[in-house]
C-alpha cells in the first residue's frame, strides 16, 4: 500500500525531527526584483550532511528497522544520497555500504568517509551501479534503499516542502529540483496535503531532461547522455515517484548548463550562501520563465551545498 496521505507525512515529519535541522528559509531583495516575484527559499544547503536527503534516508532507516533487526544498509548514488544514507545509518548504529561512481566529487566521497559509510566504487553507468549495490547485498545482508524511487524516501523528502508551506503563508509555487524525482514527488505531496492552492513544479536541466519528456509521454523515458554540471539530477524517475509527479505535477521547466551556473554564481555573490548546482535550477527555472512566475509567491526548494570548492564552474 503507498502511503501517500497527509496522516503519513505528518507522522514521518514527527519520526525524523529528531535526526534533522529545521532549515532556515531566507529572502533576497534583489533577486525578488531580478525575478518579479516574491522568493523564499529553503535552505537544505543547511541540513545535516549539507543536503535535504537526510530527511528520507532517515526515513526510510527508521520504517526498515520496525520491520526487524537491519544487519547493514546498501545504496548507489552520486553523492548526496551517499552521504545522507552514512550519517543516518551512524545516527542509528548500522552499517552504510555505499556505491560511487568513479567520477562522483571527491568532496561527496570525502563526506560519505566522514560519516562512516564504506565505499565502492564502480564505473559511472547506472547497470554498474545497480550490480555493484546487488552483489554488497548478496554477500553481507545489507538491505537496499533507493536513493529516491521509495515511497518511504519520497515522503521524507516531502517534509521539506511540509516546513516551508507551515513557515510561509500562502504559497502559489513550490519549485523543486528534479532527478530521480524523489524531492518533487514529496514536494508535490506536501503542496497537495498542507499548501492553499500551492502547485508543485519541477525544474530540470535540459542535457537529462527524462522527467519532461517522460511527463509529455505518459510514460518513463531515459537520458541519452549525462552530460550536466548538476551531477545530482543525472537519474532518472522511478516506478514510485513518476506516479506521483503525473498526479500532482503538470509543470516541469528546463533549462540551459549556463543558466544554472548563472543561477548558481547569482546566489553565492547575492545571498552569500553555498549552493551546489542541482540547486541552482530551480532559481534558474524562474529566470527563465518570469510570465510564469511573476507576482508569486514561490518557494524554491535549495537542496543542497555540497560543492568541490576546487571545481567551481565561475
């Protein structure tokens, strides 16, 4: 059964605060002005492990771990998921097995060490990656959690949302980044559940943009190539989470590798925070669309900061 109800986002909310930081939400004159329309954004470039995916990787722990005693946890993913997956798994006393691609950041692979997760690498290809986590769990036990494709994931990532809307009154947009699609099915959940007529939308790059055309097809379609700076949004959508997107989302907006490095240099020279480029497209979606957007109140869904300070693309 998917728990998709607010009873089951609200109760998840209740099981993670314990393991997360209630992340600020700050504004920028300018770029309000910039934009036209009145921003507010949720800063999970301030959550643990520098990024929103503790949230459902707690999640996810905490509901496996009901189910009975876990003897380790396995995952793939390029880096945020990695990290958020080691810090919960030590915040709960078990075992992280994490596979990497052999490109990720080195600053990702840095932090998942730092959290006590132990990594494998593997060829940058998602077949390699799947076959590396199911080869981990064969051999040690260790249960796999979907970086995003989870509903238990899912709604983790939802709380984010769940906070902003409880912080800021009448929302018209919530603006989500889009990969697998994990933060903007529970995006989209939240707005549903607790916004006032508040409507989801995706941002993604346009060198992956699966979850687009997917959305356009009525069915999930893949990415010829990876080729974006946003390394967090190079997966595609899920048997879960493409259900939900075509449900409660109807608007996804693409954008260009120099718009979300504009969007990215934006907010680290106006609003002096880190932001790593997956988050920068959601700020770029609403440069690039301002009939969209003007006069909304929109939240932007920052999911993240952790950056390769050595690698930065200004």
């Amino acid at each position: 059964m998917t728990p998709y109800t607010a009873e089951a986002l609200a109760e998840c909310h209740r099981k993670i605060t314990p393991y997360i930081h209630r992340t600020p939400v700050l504004r920028s004159r300018l770029l309000d002005e910039l934009s036209g329309a009145s921003l507010f954004f949720k800063c999970e470039n301030f959550q643990r492990g520098g990024s929103y995916k503790i949230r459902g990787a707690t999640h996810a722990l905490l509901v496996k771990m009901e189910e009975g005693p876990l003897p380790g946890v396995v995952t793939h993913s390029s880096g945020n998921f990695a990290q958020a997956l080691s810090l919960a798994a030590k915040n709960l006393g078990i075992p992280a097995y994490i596979v990497m691609p052999q490109n990720a950041p080195e600053v990702k692979k840095q932090g998942v060490r730092e959290y006590g997760g132990r990594i494998f690498e593997c060829a940058p290809t998602l077949e390699a990656r799947e076959r590396e986590a199911a080869r981990i769990g064969r051999e040690t036990g260790a249960v796999f959690i979907h970086p995003s494709n989870d509903p238990w994931v899912m709604l983790g990532q939802g709380t984010a949302c769940k906070e902003l809307l409880e912080e800021v009154e009448a929302l018209d947009f919530a603006v989500a980044p889009v990969g697998g699609g994990g933060l903007l099915g529970g995006t989209a959940l939240a707005a549903a559940f607790f916004g006032s007529n508040c409507q989801a939308i995706g941002a993604e790059p346009l060198a992956v943009d699966d979850a687009y055309r997917s959305l356009k097809a009525g069915k999930i379609l893949g990415n010829a190539t990876t080729d974006t700076i946003a390394d967090g949004l190079k997966t595609v959508l899920g048997s879960y989470t493409f259900p939900v997107i075509q449900e409660y989302v109807n608007t996804i907006v693409r954008v260009t590798e120099e718009e979300i490095v504009g969007a990215m240099r934006l907010v680290w020279e106006r609003m002096k925070i880190v932001i790593e480029p997956s988050s920068a497209v959601t700020l770029a979606a609403v440069l690039r669309e301002p009939a969209l957007f003007r006069g909304k109140r929109t939240g932007l869904l920052i999911s993240g900061g952790n950056v390769d300070l050595g690698r930065l693309p200004f």
